[in-house]
C-alpha cells in the first residue's frame, strides 16, 4: 500500500461524499476531561466558547487553569479604555489595540507553538496569536475576516472598508494601512509581471484589483483556525512519529475544518498505522475501518480485502487462532458501511474458516462455514468446487444410504445451484441407483421402483455413474420381472440399462439369457 501513500500525498480527489461521513464525532478521543466537556459544549450545546477551544488542544489544560486564563484575559480586556478607543479613527483604532495586546500578551515568538503558551509564558506563533487577535476583536464588535495562506494565517480588519492587515508574528510591521498610492504600484507592478491580465487592468479599477490580489488568500473563520491549530499538533507529533496520536488531533481537525489537506494527511498517516500493524489489538481492526470510508479518495474495496486477508493469515493461518478471526471480523463488519465490502469480506472470512477445517479433515465442521460462502456467491467456482468437496468427504463413510440421499436432496433444496453441479448431482444420482439396488435385494419394490424413478430422471450423459453398478441393479430389477413372469418388462429394463451402461458385459449376458 506504500505507492497508494505516495500518490494521495500528490493527489487528492473531489469529493463526491457528505464529508461527514468520513470522521464520526463517536471516534474523536480527547487528551483531557476539559477537552471533552468544551467539545461537548460546542457540538452538542451550540456554546462557542474560543477561547475554551483554542486552549483546550492543550493536554494539560484543566478546569481550574483555564478558569485563571479565562479571568486574565477578561481583566486585560476591561483594562482597555473601549470609550477612548473608540474616538479615534479606524487605522489609529486598530494600531492602537493591535499594540496594547501585543504588549499585554505577546512575548516571543516560536515556530511551534499552544495557545496555552499565550498566557503561561507569552509565546506565540502565527495561529495562535491570529486567534487571539481573532477573539479580542469579536469581543470588541470589530469586523474582521482571517486570511489562510499555504503555511500562514493573518488577519484583516474592517474588511468591507479599510481592509486593514493584521500580521500577528511581526510586532514592529504587523499593522499594514494601504495608501493609493501602494495600492496602485502594487496594480502596476502585477500587471507589469502578466500576473493581472491586460484585459482586467481595462474592466477593473485600481481598488477592485488591488483587494482581488492583495487579499486573495482564501477566507477562514475562528472555527477553522480551530482546526489548523490541531493539524499543526498533529504535524508536531508527525515529527516525533508519534502517527496514533498524529491521527487523533487530524480527526479533531477535521470537525472544525474539513479541508483537502486535512483528509490527505487523515489517509496518509492513516496507511502508514496500519502498515506497520500486526492486528494484535481491536484498535488496528477500528484502524482499518476508518479507512474505508475514504473510498471516493482513492482507497479501494480491493486495499480493505487485501488487508483482511493478512488479518486471516496473522490469526487463521499463521498462529490458528480462530477465536481472535473471528472477534476481529465481527468487528470489522459491524464497523463498515458498504454492503458490498462487507459481502466480500464475509465471504472471505466463511471461506477460510471453512478451508481451514476442510484441511483438517474436519468435513462437518467445514460446512457450516462453506455454506455461509455459498450463499453470499454461490456462481463463485471455488466455493462450489469446496461445498461440494466437503459435502462428498462428510459422506464418504457414511454406511446409512437413505441418510446420504437425505442430505444430498436437502443441500439440493436449500442450494438449488447445486444441480448444476456435475459432481454434486453424480452424488445423488449415484445414490438413487444404490438405493434402488438396495431396494431390490431387499424385495422393497416399491422402493426400488421410486429411486430407480428418480435415477432415470435426473441422470445425464455427462455425470459421472458407475456403468457397473448400472449392470448390477438394473439386472436385478430384470430378473425380479422375469421371475415373475413378465419377461416383456424384463426386457424393456435391460434395454434401458444398456442404454445408460452401453455395453455392460452384465446386462448383454441377461439379455442373452431371457431371449
């Protein structure tokens, strides 16, 4: 599966799915109880308390601490003069406000980086201080969108008028007005490069193109911040190979922001987990499930069989633990949503369960399991070829007759299938005619009558019958009619029985003998 790995980290398909099917709130696990109670909160209860959820990604947060956070940050915020704040203009507004927190919060910079760290120890990188920038001004009513580059987030204020940029990671730079004359060389200079049209410097204004260019980062709400800051964790913990708890913050990630990148890296880390899985534990088996769900992605039905069946040669066939087989395929299916992946995997599950046995020699242990795989693919050549091996080794040293037609009819009943099967219906015709034989020297004639009956009218050329058992009991029927006196009917019979055994030396000679 690596080269699949390769190709989703350089690929990532459309979506043809509800999103929502990929990631289950029932599969987040929560590094905390305050984490949990503040998911809870937000998903559950519509409670949108960011500053709870960017502080809760940390491990350690408790009730308490974040309470003490809670009441720091709330204490610096009245300490701001809102009145007089609000008597300056827009650009002085922002300038003002954008240095009062980074003085009151911001200490040092740092590639990686918590949120928590905002307030324990004043460090901070582009999220982390672009989500606090992000709650202060939605306390304070300031309009605001956030901007998400390949590797960046920043901020923009009064974004409908002044468009004012906020660059949290510079406390010297990071309060950018746009005069016209900017704006118009920066026109020119986009222009000059062929990276705005010639066309569209005619139809648009300096303004319309400089907002368009400038600010053409795609936009991102503090919801989705959410979500960047638990795929940074989870590329924290990439780098420690920690790809479990990678997997865990990725699909917390992806609640808050189901982007294209977030469900590659789900894919990707996802593979790389069960590659290097011995399925020793039920955790690989949820692994496993996880990852079918991503079929309009590119994983494929083909990808899930292949590794259930290094599942069946773990457990089944390497250590002959069909107890564990068969916990860990329950699992898998009660897990999967695909009908069809679940057909194909029971089948493969009945089949090497019934395998097993059969080479064992355990011939009605394997059938049960057999018959299950016949019946999800009962035009499958391998599983016909396996129920009717097993049916006719489970039979072999059967001395009873009527018991071996007994179960021949009733598997030709429950699997009509069956008689198509050539050497399933040998089986039985073979045991109507001993039947019938039987029945003769047993001068049960009414028997003999119905299973020589049934013989002739199931028999056909192309099955296996042994000619001289033909011989034996079709002159048996004869001379029980021509001692009785019906020699027309004696006759009939052996011209009958050399119809189905052609030159029997048996029948010629009893032909011989009542001409």
């Amino acid at each position: 599966m690596k080269k699949t790995l390769y190709f989703l980290l350089a690929f990532v398909a459309t979506p043809a799915i509800s999103q929502d099917s990929l990631v289950y709130f029932s599969d987040l696990t929560y590094s905390s109880d305050f984490e949990a109670s503040v998911f809870e909160a937000y998903f559950r209860h519509n409670e949108h308390n960011y500053l709870a959820l960017f502080l809760a990604a940390d491990p350690e947060m408790e009730k308490g601490t974040f309470q003490q956070y809670e009441a720091a940050f709330k204490s610096k915020i009245n300490s701001i003069d809102i009145a007089k704040l609000n008597r300056k203009k827009t650009d002085k507004k922002v300038k003002t406000l954008y240095e009062d927190v980074h003085d009151q919060f911001l200490t040092k910079y740092e590639i990686q980086n918590d949120f928590s760290s905002i307030f324990s120890k004043g460090h901070y990188n582009c999220v982390s201080a672009s989500a606090l920038y992000g709650i202060i001004f939605s306390k304070l009513d300031i309009p605001y969108i956030i901007k998400e580059k390949p590797t960046h987030v920043y901020l923009v204020a009064y974004p409908g008028s002044e468009k004012i940029l906020v660059e949290s990671t510079d406390p010297n730079g990071g309060f950018i007005t746009s005069s016209d004359k900017y704006k118009q060389a920066f026109v020119e200079q986009m222009t000059n490069a062929k990276l705005i049209s010639a066309e569209e410097a005619k139809t648009k204004s300096v303004p319309q193109l400089f907002d368009e260019y400038y600010f053409g980062d795609p936009d991102i709400t503090l919801k989705e911040l959410v979500g960047i800051q638990y795929t940074n964790h989870a590329l924290y913990s990439l780098e420690k190979e920690d790809y479990k708890k990678a997997y865990t913050l990725l699909e917390k990630a992806f609640f808050f922001y189901p982007a294209d990148r977030v469900i590659t890296l789900l894919i990707a880390v996802n593979i790389d987990i069960i590659q290097k899985s011995d399925y020793s534990s039920s955790e690989d088996i949820l692994h496993l499930a996880k990852l079918s769900r991503f079929t309009d992605y590119g994983i494929s039905h083909d990808m899930i069989i292949g590794e259930f069946s290094r599942i069946n040669n773990i457990h089944l066939i390497n250590k002959g633990d069909a107890e564990t087989y068969e916990k860990y395929y329950k699992q898998l299916v009660s897990l999967l949503h695909n009908e069809d992946l679940k057909h194909s995997i029971s089948y493969l599950y009945y089949y090497e369960r019934g395998r097993v046995l059969y080479n064992q020699g355990k011939y009605n242990e394997a059938l049960p399991f057999f018959s299950q795989a016949y019946e999800l693919k009962s035009e499958n050549l391998e599983i016909n070829n396996a129920i009717v091996s097993a049916i006719a080794q489970s039979l072999r040293f059967e001395s009873n007759n009527t018991l071996i037609i007994e179960r021949l009819e009733s598997y030709g009943k429950k699997y009509p299938q069956l008689m198509n099967n050539n050497v399933f219906k040998s089986m039985l015709v073979n045991s109507y005619l001993i039947q019938c034989g039987q029945s003769y020297d047993l001068r049960n004639i009414n028997e003999a009558t119905k299973y020589k009956a049934l013989f002739e009218k199931n028999y056909t050329q192309e099955l296996n019958v042994d000619a001289s058992n033909i011989g034996r009991v079709y002159s048996l029927a004869a001379i029980y009619y021509f001692r009785k006196g019906y020699t027309s009917k004696a006759v009939n019979i052996i011209a009958k029985g050399l119809e189905y055994a052609p030159g029997n030396y048996e029948l010629l000679m009893r032909q011989k003998m009542i001409r």
